[in-house]
C-alpha cells in the first residue's frame, strides 16, 4: 500500500487521489498509518464481504478444535 503524509495530502491532493483511484493508500501522521483512501468501490466491496471469523474463549473449544489450534501455533513458531 502507498503511503502519504498528511502534508502531503494537503499539498499534493491531486497526487493522492490518483494513488487512490488505482489501490487504497495509508495516510500518515508522525510516521503512523492513520486513514486510508480507497474508491467508493473497494469501499463497498470490503463491506458486502462477509467476515466468518468469530470469536471463542479457550475454554469453549472441543478438544478437536483444541488440537488443530495448537498444531496451528506449533507449525507457525517453526515455520515464521
């Protein structure tokens, strides 16, 4: 993702909004990453996705669930 300063944004409008037209660009204060600009239809497109992910408390998990989050984690730590 193309990044932009704040002051850029206010000084080189234009520029950033041809970045945005063709990816969404981070949009950055102090070096942080604070907003994003992406088109009305990348907008939309990232709403109507829907998100299947839910969240669960240890606790909650079937010991098969169990086991394939730990395989999980084992095989990230070695592998990352």
């Amino acid at each position: 993702m193309r990044a932009f300063s704040s002051t850029e944004l206010a000084n080189k409008t234009g520029d950033v909004l041809a970045a945005a037209a063709q990816e969404p660009v981070a949009i950055q204060r102090h070096g942080k990453s604070r907003f994003v600009v992406l088109t009305t239809e990348e907008f939309e497109r990232i709403q109507q996705k829907k998100d299947t992910r839910k969240a669960v408390h240890v606790t909650d998990l079937s010991d098969a669930d169990a086991g394939d989050l730990l395989s999980a984690l084992e095989d990230s730590i070695e592998n990352d």
